[in-house]
C-alpha cells in the first residue's frame, strides 16, 4: 500500500513523539523518532513517503495538498496533548484512513476512537510489529493496539513478550534535509536514532517506563549508521532514555562506532549507569555530551521520583563524565508535589555546584500512564479531563502543595536566567565552541532560550 507517515502542521514549533509531546524550549527540532523507527519497519512492505510539516513548517492548506497529490492509502500519523485540538481538526478534515499514535491515545483509547470518527486505530507502541501486522489485516494477535470492533473501540493487547525489536533500516533519506535542529550536535547535518526501545527504570513522572524495555540487533543498527556515513551525516542524536542500560552492549556499540571513526554524538544515561568503562568506551566512540538525569536538588524530592539514586549518586556520576571530557548536560524536572522555594533553590545550586554545561528544565506534566499521573488526580493538582499539558514550562501546568502555578513557572524562567546569565559561564561556553557554525547555534538557541524565560 501507499503509506505516508506524518507529522501534521501546527501553529506552534511542537515536538510530538515517544509519548511525550511538547513544544521546544529554545529552538531545537530533533526528528520524529516514532516515524523514523516506522520507516524502516514498513519500508520493505509498502510505498512509504513521509512528511514532517513541523520541519517544513507547512501551513495546514499546504500540508493537505501534499497529502493530496501523495494520494496515501493510509496515513499513520503522529499526534500529541500539546497540539491535540489542532491534530484532530486537521486529520479530520482529510478523509482518508488515519491510523495515529501519541501520548493523547495513551490512555482512555477506547473513548478517543468513540469520540473521534476519522481516527480508525490508535498504535500504541511504535517498538513492535504492531503497525505491519495491522496493515496486513491483523486484528487479535497484536501487542498492544486500540482498533474499532463491530461492538465498538477496544484496545487489543495479546500479552507479548519479546526482548528485542527491529526497525529495520529506517529511511532518513525520506525525511526533510533541512528544519531539524539540535542545541548539542557539533556538526551538521545530524540523525536521529535509536539503540533500544522502553525503558526498564520505574520514575514515577516518565512515560517511557510504561513501556516494555527491548534492545534493537546491534548488527541491524550499524546498518542504519553506515548508511548514514555514507549520505555525509556522522553527527548522532543517540535518542535511547538511558544508553548502557546493558554495560556490556553500551561498551559494543561503542566500540563499534570507535571503529568507524568518524561519528560525533549525544546521548542519554543516568549517574548511575555512567560508569568509567562505559563512558571511556563513549569517548572513544565519539560521545561528546551525555545528558545525565538529575531531576531535582533536594534529596527528598529525588527519593520520591523513585529513580534509584541519591546526589551522593549525581556527584559521582558528573565527575566521572566531566573528568573524561564529556559535556554534560543535567536535566531537572520542577513543580512536583514537595517542591517549594527551598527545594527550587537547592536544586539551581545543586546545578552551579556540579558545573553543569547546560541546564535542561522541564515542569511536571502528569503524563498518561505513568503513577505520578494518578498521585497528582488523587492529590486534587489536576484533573481527568484537562489534556493540554507543556513539560517545557511556557505555562506551568500544576501548581505543588506549597506553590501556585504562576510560582511554578516564574520560578523555571528565574532559574534559567540565573543559571545561563553568568558572565564566567558565557565566556566558558564561547571558548569550548569548536568551530563558528556551533558558536553561532548556540547564540541562536541562548537567544531563543533567554526570549522563551524573560521575567
């Protein structure tokens, strides 16, 4: 069949995959790892073309006629909370068959399909054969999808289990070559991909742990990257939730990417996974900036994301990367439950106290599916029916027990300019660029940055 895979327009820059839409913080625009990943998965089974309308910044009237003159079957197509009254009217408006997937389905499927008469099935996992099975016609033995029945919307899930998964090698060269950005690449252009799928790891407040953890053939992987290597592209945005989750299978792929020589990139980990024989076998592979999750400067407020580490954790593991070279990125999440004033201040001094090269804040979004969804509706912080909802902190959407939400988000924009306006860490960060295209990206990102934070 003709397939298109879509990321629909918006009016707002929005990034809608993984379960996790939002908008962007600054001014970075990474690809749509839920089409790439399907790209592959179905490119050797149907006609597969793609349009990312976000990247292209195609107006809605614009975007239809592409899909016009494509003339697909079947779109599958992403859709997010951030964008979800924009998605909807758009797919709606096209008449064709729109199977979709995004943190907006995650839960209450059955209701969305019910209330949503263009959607024909929610996909819930992107990291399965789900997609090629449906479009084969399958209708009982699937992982995890919601399909329309003769007695109405059910969610199918036949209780699979696997540990691995493959996405075949996906058609990057099927996405826009420009309109992706990415505040920590060294070169450009750069690609997006991904080692494993889930994450084994029980944070309460991320969306990523619902999902089953699997491993992708390292073999299929390399694949992807030469194929990459050989269109120019040897900057990498590794997009896994925590690279090295097996040691051993961190350390292979890194020495794979030793091996080929000339790849540059970004990933993911925790401290606590970032040990000294897995970040050296990184550097050596190229790593030049992990981004640790650190989540907040108080201890207390750590310990109930259930993450599994403590600071004493954090300090170790940021030592480690920065005594190898690595930048590092932390990122914290505000605006949970226990946080008040004095836990906002730990956690900016926590950040000036570890030198962090860059500082990534997220407000907490009660994400669907995730146990600190349900703590926040038992607690009275949010309610069912409210969807919309931004972790970048344009628009704090809970308040905490002791702050209001208007505290929450003039406490986000407050830590950022404290923590980026600091004329020795200006100087710092112009002096590690390496080349006048990163110096001139990352004046553009801080602009975009300080703009989205003013007081």
């Amino acid at each position: 069949m003709r397939v298109l895979l879509l990321n629909p327009p918006s009016t707002e820059v929005v990034i809608r995959d993984y379960l996790c839409s939002k908008s962007t913080k600054s001014n970075y625009l990474f690809h749509p790892i839920d089409l790439i990943v399907l790209s592959g998965a179905l490119a050797d089974l149907h006609e597969i073309s793609v349009i990312d309308a976000v990247a292209e910044r195609l107006a809605p009237t614009a975007c239809a006629a592409r899909i016009a003159a494509l003339d697909p079957e079947v779109i599958v197509s992403l859709v997010g909370s951030v964008s979800w009254e924009e998605d909807r009217r758009f797919l709606g408006s096209l008449g064709r068959r729109v199977l979709a997937l995004g943190d907006v389905l995650h839960e209450h499927s059955e209701t969305r399909l019910a209330e949503e008469p263009w959607l024909e099935a929610a996909l819930h996992r992107f990291g399965s054969e789900d997609a090629a099975l449906y479009l084969a016609g399958e209708r009982v033995d699937l992982e995890d999808v919601t399909l329309r029945t003769d007695d109405g919307p059910r969610r199918v899930r036949s209780g699979k289990r696997v540990k691995t998964y493959s996405a075949g090698r996906p058609r990057h060269e099927l996405f826009p070559r420009a309109g992706y950005r990415f505040s920590f690449a060294r070169r450009t252009p750069f690609a997006t991909v991904l080692t494993d799928y889930g994450c084994p790891y029980p944070c309460t407040f991320c969306v990523i742990g619902t999902l089953p953890y699997r491993a992708r053939p390292v073999e299929e992987l390399l694949t992807e990257i030469d194929h990459l290597r050989g269109r120019g592209v040897h900057e990498l945005f590794v997009m896994d939730q925590t690279f090295g989750v097996s040691e051993e299978r961190g350390i292979h792929i890194s020495r794979a990417f030793a091996e080929r020589g000339d790849l540059s990139w970004t990933t993911f980990t925790r401290p606590d996974t970032a040990t000294d024989p897995l970040l050296g076998a990184m550097v050596a592979g190229g790593c030049h900036t992990v981004i640790l999750g650190i989540e907040s400067g108080d201890e207390e407020v750590l310990r109930a994301t259930r993450k599994g580490y403590d600071l004493r954790d954090v300090e170790a593991g940021v030592g480690r990367a920065k005594a190898l070279g690595l930048r590092v990125v932390g990122t914290f999440v505000i605006g949970l439950p226990g946080e008040s004033e004095g836990t906002l201040e730990r956690t900016l001094q926590r950040a000036l106290d570890l030198d962090l090269d860059f500082l990534s804040l997220n407000v907490a979004v009660p994400r669907f599916g995730t146990p600190f969804r349900r703590q926040v509706l038992d607690l009275g912080l949010a309610r069912e029916d409210q969807l919309v909802m931004d972790q970048t902190g344009r628009e704090a959407f809970l308040p905490t027990t002791s702050l209001t939400r208007s505290e929450v988000e003039a406490a986000k924009k407050r830590l950022n300019r404290r923590f980026y306006l600091r004329p020795r860490y200006l100087w710092r960060r112009a002096r590690a660029t390496q080349s006048l295209g990163e110096l001139a990206r990352h004046a553009r990102e801080g602009v975009a940055l300080l703009r989205r934070n003013r007081g």
